[in-house]
C-alpha cells in the first residue's frame, strides 16, 4: 500500500504545473458550491428560525412578501399602518389564539426600533445578558449585534431617527433610555431594539404637543393589545400584528376573512418565504450551473492529464511488467493517480469555501450579524467527497484499462 501511494504521488509531482492547475480548477468549481451548499443550508435554517410561533402576518394593504420582510426579518419599510380597533377586533376572533403588536418606525444608528411587547421577545427565548426590562415609556432594551456595533450598553441616552437611513429625522426633545442588553440569539432579534408601543407613539405625536393640547383619558377599558390604552381607540395605529392560529381551519378561513372584508392584508410567512427561496433560487441555479461547468472542464482536464501521461510512461509501465507487476497492479496504479487529484481538489474546494464564508463573516458587517457561521460541517458535504472519488473512477478508468491492456513485447519492441 505503501509502495502504491508513493508511485502515485512521485507520478503527480513528475509534473506539479499540470497537477496544481487541475486540483485547482477542481477546487474552485466545489469551492462555489460548497459556498451556496452552507449558506442555502443556513438561510434556510434561519428563515425557518425567525417564523417559528408565527402563523400570519396581519398589516396595511399592499405587498404581502414586504409585509414578512419588514414584521418578521425587519429588512423592509412597512406598507403602511392599521387602526388599534380594528387590530382589536381581528383578536377576539375565534379563530385567533394570540397577537403580537409591532409599532415600526424609527431605528438608531440604521438599527430598527420596535415597540412591542414581552411576548415577542419570548417568542425568540430572549434572556438579558444584562441590566432589566423596558418598564414605561422611552426605556429601550438593545439585542446583542446593537450592543457590540452601535456600542449601546445601560444607561445610555439614545436619539432615534425617523426610518431607517442615517438621515432620518432625529426626535432629540425627549432620548430613549437602555435599561437591558439581550443575549445573543443568533436571530432576528440580536439586531433590533425593543421598547413598548406607548413610546413608538409618544416619540411621534411630539410634535404635535405645541399644536394640541394633550388629553390624557383614564385608561377604564384597557386594550387587549396595548394595555396603556381604551379599549376602541379609532386614533392609535400600528404597524402590524403577529398571530397564532387556535387551530388548522384558521388558516383557510382566517387570511380570506382578513383579506375581503377588513381594510388589512394577510401574509402568510410560509407562503412568501417560500417565494423568497425561489426568487433567490434563480441567481444560485446560475452559480450552481457555472460550478458544475468548472467541475465538468477539470474532469476532461484530468482525464487528458492521466491519458497523456499514459502514452508518455507506457515504457515504464512495461518495465513494470516485465519486473512482476501484474496487470491489476498497473489498473490500480492509474486509477489511484485519477482519485488522488479529485480527492485533493475536493479537500481543496471545502476548504476555499469554508474560507470565504469566514472572510465574509469577519470581514462584512452584515456578514457577522446574520449569525451565519463557517465553523460547521453538513452531512450533505460527504457527498461531495464521495462524488470526488466517483469522478477520479471515471475520468481515470479509460487510461487504467489501456495500462492493463499493455503489452510488454510489443512496448519494449518499439
């Protein structure tokens, strides 16, 4: 065995041009698609993730796909705003086990604001890493990424900004207060600050104090949604409503209520992320194609390689012969030589794709913030090994059965 592995590597460096291009071109082709293997695997598993415990998305009517983007991925503008009441009623349906309100609007430093309430932190298991939760109006907690990138830590006064830009209007009359760092979730959420609705709301209407006197009216008939309210309040508005379904018939007969006979739009998170996989599909399906042409040209390319070589050491392979080699040695020989190339090339490609996803997740913001990770290993990577070897087998099997069909007398004869 021995013996064997040390022919076949003095065999590779007899020409270490010819070899290294080979590996290489080999390499990058499964570099590309172990890239798009583990960051498909992963934006799956995220997407997946940050729905859970989510079965509609209630919101104004317009794009139901920016409707997901913006209340559950937070990458989007809102399509606009609903009333509480009618928020309120659309809770009390029978079909609805619960609701989450979310209030959008405004961001610090391009990190988005959300008032909400405790449950949508629960719904993503969020734990403080320290200091306490928001409590009243204008108390702000930060997720993990606001907290190392923005450097929000408690006690901060933080100056939000309408929108999401850096240029947005900066409500500076009354700061935001951090009471709390989450701890990292590798979610959505480690992006976001939360804060109640009362302070979405406050950080709006000041400007209108100058204009109106403000009437505060004793809360008696507290909202299902916003306790800090009336009941049927035709004024205050959100962004979007986060609901689970009491059972499998709510989610027929819910979006369709929803959608005819209300002034809201339903989406569906399944339905739209599925959408957003094959909107995406389609750029990786050309780089997965353009990986496959590389992998395809590095297999001729090898297979020219092993038959040139072939014709140049059909001497040496009858010396072989004439020494006592058997012709299975010989078949084995050529073989070994097309599967040690393959196999480089593919420990090759793993590696140079594991290596771009570090660059990208130490070297780009955004990269480091989704939570992707280059330090894990998928079963379905076994199979490109696997597929490695198969094609050292392949292209290496015409020039091995021309080595065990060579014929000692007529070789040394020539």
């Amino acid at each position: 065995m021995m013996n064997l592995i040390t022919l076949v590597w003095s065999y590779l460096k007899a020409k270490p041009l010819n070899t290294f291009l080979n590996v290489l071109l080999l390499g990058l082709g499964i570099a590309v698609i172990t890239v798009l293997l583990v960051f498909n695997q992963q934006f799956q598993e995220k997407i997946k993730d940050n729905v859970r415990g989510i079965d509609l998305v209630v919101g104004a009517k317009g794009s139901p796909l920016q409707l997901i983007l913006c209340s559950i991925f937070h990458v989007d503008f809102p399509t606009g705003n609903i009333k509480l009441n009618e928020a309120e009623q659309l809770a009390k349906n029978r079909l609805v086990k619960s609701v989450i309100p979310l209030a959008l609007g405004d961001s610090y430093q391009g990190y988005r604001i959300v008032g909400t309430n405790r449950a949508y932190t629960d719904l993503y298991e969020a734990d403080l890493q320290e200091g306490k939760w928001w409590e009243k109006d204008m108390e702000v907690v930060a997720g993990a990424n606001v907290a190392a990138f923005a450097r929000v830590k408690v006690g901060d006064r933080l100056v939000s900004q309408h929108g999401l830009g850096a240029d947005g209007h900066a409500h500076d009359q009354e700061p935001m207060v951090c009471t709390g760092v989450l701890k990292k979730t590798n979610s959505v959420i480690d992006n976001l600050l939360f804060t109640n609705v009362g302070t979405v709301w406050a950080v709006h209407e000041e400007h209108e104090e100058d204009e109106h006197e403000h009437d505060e009216q004793p809360v008696q008939h507290p909202s299902p949604i916003v306790p800090t309210v009336n009941a049927g309040d035709s004024v205050k508005e959100i962004t979007s409503l986060l609901v689970e379904f009491r059972n499998p018939m709510a989610a027929i007969q819910l979006p369709r209520y929803i959608n005819a006979q209300t002034n809201m739009q339903a989406a569906s998170p399944a339905f739209e992320t599925a959408r957003l996989f094959s909107i995406l599909g389609v750029g990786a399906d050309v780089l997965m194609g353009f990986a496959y042409v590389l992998i395809f040209i590095s297999a001729l390319s090898i297979f020219l390689a092993l038959y040139n070589s072939l014709k140049e050491r059909q001497y040496d392979l009858a010396i072989m012969r004439s020494m006592g080699a058997s012709r299975s040695r010989l078949f084995v020989t050529m073989l070994a030589e097309g599967i040690a190339m393959t196999l480089m090339g593919s420990v090759l490609g793993l590696a140079m794709g594991h290596g771009v996803l570090v660059l990208f997740t130490w070297w780009v913001k955004e990269g480091s913030q989704t939570g992707f990770t280059a330090y894990v290993f998928y079963t379905s990577e076994l199979w490109i090994l696997a597929g490695s070897l198969l094609l050292g087998i392949v292209c290496s099997l015409v020039p091995a059965v021309q080595a065990y069909r060579t014929d000692i007398h007529k070789v040394l004869a020539g």
